[in-house]
C-alpha cells in the first residue's frame, strides 16, 4: 500500500487542503479583528490628504 503513488498522491492533496485551510482560517481571522473605520459626517468637511 505504501508503495502504490496513487497513495502518496493522496496525502499529498490531503496535506495541501489542510494547509490551505489553515492558511485561510488565518486570514479570515485576522481580516475580522481589524477594526471597522470611522464613519464619516456628510456635513463635515473631508481634509485634504498630504502628500509625502
């Protein structure tokens, strides 16, 4: 069994969906802890962005 690639195929698809899994639990988890923005007052003026 251990011989077979078709073998070795599958742990190694299996491998890359679990790291891939992991990989996106982590973005998912780090895109929802970040603060929302402020909003923005329409009656209040926008200051201008300075530029380097």
């Amino acid at each position: 069994m251990w011989q077979d690639p078709g073998t070795w195929i599958a742990l190694g698809v299996s491998a890359l969906f679990v790291v891939a899994g992991f990989v996106m639990h982590r973005v998912f988890m780090r895109v929802l802890k970040t603060p929302e923005p402020q909003a923005v007052d329409a009656d209040q003026p926008v200051p201008p962005k300075e530029e380097p």
